[in-house]
C-alpha cells in the first residue's frame, strides 16, 4: 500500500467555491476507482480552523501501485496539472494503518503530520514504537482510520487521521476539511 499526497496552495484571496465546485463536479470520477483504497479531498481555508493559507490537497491510500502509476499519467490529474500546473508529489510505503472508533460514519476531516526519524535511531524501534502509536489513536473517540507511511529517501514518518468531524481533531493538528472520499 502507498501514501500519496500533493498540495496546492492557492492565493489568499482565492475564492475557494472553485475548488468546491470543481470537487463536486469531479469528486466521484474517483469513486470505485480499482486499485484505489480511498482518496480524501481536503482543503484548507484562509482564516477559518487557524489555517493561514487557502490550499487544496488530495490524499490518497492506493492499494496497487500500477494503479497510482495510471491515475498519475491519466486524464484527470492531466487536468489537475492543466488548471493549476504539475504539482510535487509526496509518497510513502504505509507500513501500518487501522480503522477506528468513527469507522462506521463519512470521516469529515484528516490531519497529516510527518516527522523525521533522527539518524542516530534505531530504526526498528522508531517504527514500532510508531506503529504502536496508531493503535493507540486508532482507538481514540472519533477516528475514522490512521495510517502510518515512511518515506526512506528522506527517512520521515507520515501520520495520517481521519476523523469523523473537524471538532473532534485535537487542537494544533492543522486540520483538512474533507469535501469527498473516494472509495472502492
């Protein structure tokens, strides 16, 4: 399974009803998409949960790497690249990931948060001891699933949540309202 995400922030006055329209009107082309384990539409807005910047930023869970390759030189993200330019893609090796108390309901929100893994760790121990983390969070009121990713070109940890509202995130997160999930 791969993690994969890109940001795009836009100007502070962006008026952030496009990437909404443009969600509703796309959103489920993604939807039974093979290969995919989900994709999560989020955005942040200007002034609104603390953000400081408007941004559009797809995360994806992709269960078959051949299928990440397609959807990445298809016609929708070709799309994407037309309207806003080729956006930098992150990607990680998920190495763990949980479903949570929240599971049975839409999440409404995620948070991604990376850390790096100090180079004088034990790396073993470091993702253990991450992996135990997520399942200590996966059983946290309010999750909806985590994901644990690692990308060994920069040796950095993902941890991605999925809540099921933007009220249940602790505070500081830096939320992502999500506008669609995108499902098998």
């Amino acid at each position: 399974m791969h993690a994969m995400q890109y940001t795009i922030t836009l100007p502070a006055d962006y008026d952030m009803e496009i990437i909404r329209h443009r969600v509703r009107t796309k959103g489920h082309l993604l939807d039974g998409y093979e290969g995919l384990g989900l994709k999560a539409y989020g955005i942040r807005e200007r002034g609104t949960d603390g953000s400081p910047v408007n941004q559009y930023a797809p995360f994806y869970l992709w269960a078959d790497e051949d299928a990440m390759d397609r959807f990445l030189t298809g016609d929708g993200f070709r799309g994407l690249v037309r309207d806003f330019g080729r956006p930098a893609v992150a990607n990680w090796r998920v190495l763990h990931h949980r479903s949570g108390p929240a599971a049975d309901r839409p999440p409404r929100a995620f948070t991604r948060r990376t850390v790096a893994v100090p180079a004088d760790a034990d790396l073993a121990s470091a993702l253990a001891d991450a992996r135990a983390a997520h399942d200590e969070l996966a059983a946290t009121e309010g999750v909806h699933a985590t994901a644990l990713g690692l990308d060994p070109r920069r040796w950095e940890l993902l941890h991605f949540t999925l809540w099921g509202g933007a009220d249940e995130v602790p505070p500081g997160e830096g939320a992502f309202q999500i506008l669609h999930l995108s499902t098998p």
